[in-house]
C-alpha cells in the first residue's frame, strides 16, 4: 500500500547547522503516526519542511503520490495537510468563533465549512459554548481545543499535531489523547503526533519514529516501543 505521506532522504539547514540528516518516514493513511525525541531533535522542523514553511536541501516529500516540498504552504493546506504548530498560535482578541473560520480561509464552499464547524463541536462541545468568548480569556486546555478545531476547519486529510498536550494538567492530557483518537477514528484523518508525554504518544499511535540531534535512530510499532528497554529508559522514565 502506498503511504499517505512519504519522506524520502530529506535534510535540511538552518544555515550551516544541519537540523534533518537524510531523514526517511511514511505515514500510512487513517493511522496515527507519531514522531518522539529529544528537545532540539528536529521534530518540530520536520512538521515545519511537511507544510512548506521550511525548504528542504535535498529529498523529496510526497503526499498522495505528488511531490510536495517546492509548493507554497497555502497549495499544502488546499490539498489537504494541516498544520496545528507548538504554542496553539491564536488570535487572542478575536472570537473563537472567528478563529475556528481563519481554518477555512482557503474553503470556498459555505456548506463544507459548516459541516466541519458542527465537527468540530461534536468534538469540542465547550467550544460551542464559548464561541463568542475571545480566545485569549479560555483555559490552556481549551485554547489547545481551539488550535486542533482550526486546524480540522481546513478539512484535511492529514492532521499534523506539535506538542498539543504541552503545558496541560495530567487530566487534560488524558483528554487529549481520547480526542485525538476519536478524531482519527470517528473522521478517518491520519495523523501525525509530536508529543512531549511519550507515554502517551506511544498509547495511541499505530507506528513510531524516534529522532536524535536530526537522525532517524528508531522506528517501529508504538505499542511495541512502550516495552523496549531503550525507549523506556530514554523517554519513558524506565
């Protein structure tokens, strides 16, 4: 089966300093893919490189077949990749409501927009509760919720989180996870996972690659992963 999403031998530079070396992954369709690794390991670049705000040096990346990594990040949000980056990124003193829309920036049809508004409070009920409420007055937890309903706002077909539990209390995080696999499981979005909590990320991903200082070191089944001594005692706290 042909992956979703294809990386093949991608580096990338922040000036001279390599950030990706070589870097190799596939994300197979309607599965939760998650990317774990030290601060500075080059998560977060790789997800940057996928949605064209950082270029590629050499490699290729391919989404449903096409090549990907010269294409401007609004041609890879239309075609279906979205993006929800580190730190949520809101428009504090605007509505939810309006934050929700500014995921659907590049929809031109009212009616998609609206079925993916009501997805998204079938999701997040509270949202919906609070859609009129400026962003920057909710909780940290339900900001984050902002940040993934924009992001399901675009209608992707693959849903790339950074770090959405960063910063939450341990029930939060717990309620994350159960969203991020009723998503991937009740609207049929794969993702793609950066998560600080392992543990966690390992609980519901279907595969796992793990970076160092830029390196691909490990990949495998996640549920697998959670018992391997290395990865326990590296991520895990084992």
């Amino acid at each position: 089966m042909n992956p979703i999403l294809d990386l093949k031998g991608i580096s990338v530079y922040y000036d001279k300093a390599v950030a990706l070396a070589d870097i190799s992954l596939r994300v197979e369709a309607g599965k939760i893919v998650t990317l774990l690794g030290a601060n500075g390991a080059g998560k977060s670049t790789t997800l940057r490189t996928i949605s064209g705000l950082k270029r590629a040096a050499s490699g290729e990346i391919l989404f449903k077949g096409e090549v990907i990594n010269q294409k401007l990040p609004s041609y890879i949000v239309r075609k279906g990749i979205a993006h929800v980056p580190e730190g949520r990124r809101l428009f504090p003193f605007m509505s939810v409501y309006d934050n929700l829309l500014m995921g659907s920036y590049l929809r031109k049809d009212s009616r998609e927009t609206n079925r993916n508004l009501e997805l998204v409070y079938s999701h997040f009920p509270r949202l919906k509760e609070r859609s009129s409420q400026k962003a920057g007055s909710l909780s940290g937890g339900e900001q984050q919720m902002v940040a993934i309903g924009r992001g399901l706002m675009a209608s992707p077909s693959v849903l790339m989180l950074d770090e959405p539990t960063m910063g939450l209390s341990p029930i939060l995080v717990k309620e994350t996870a159960t969203i991020v696999k009723d998503i991937n499981r009740e609207s049929g979005v794969t993702i793609l996972l950066i998560e600080q909590n392992a543990k966690m990320a390992l609980s519901i991903a279907d595969y796992a690659y793990i970076l160092d200082a830029g390196r691909l070191v490990n990949e495998g089944d996640a549920r697998d992963m959670i018992n391997e001594e290395e990865i326990k005692k590296a991520y895990l706290g084992g």
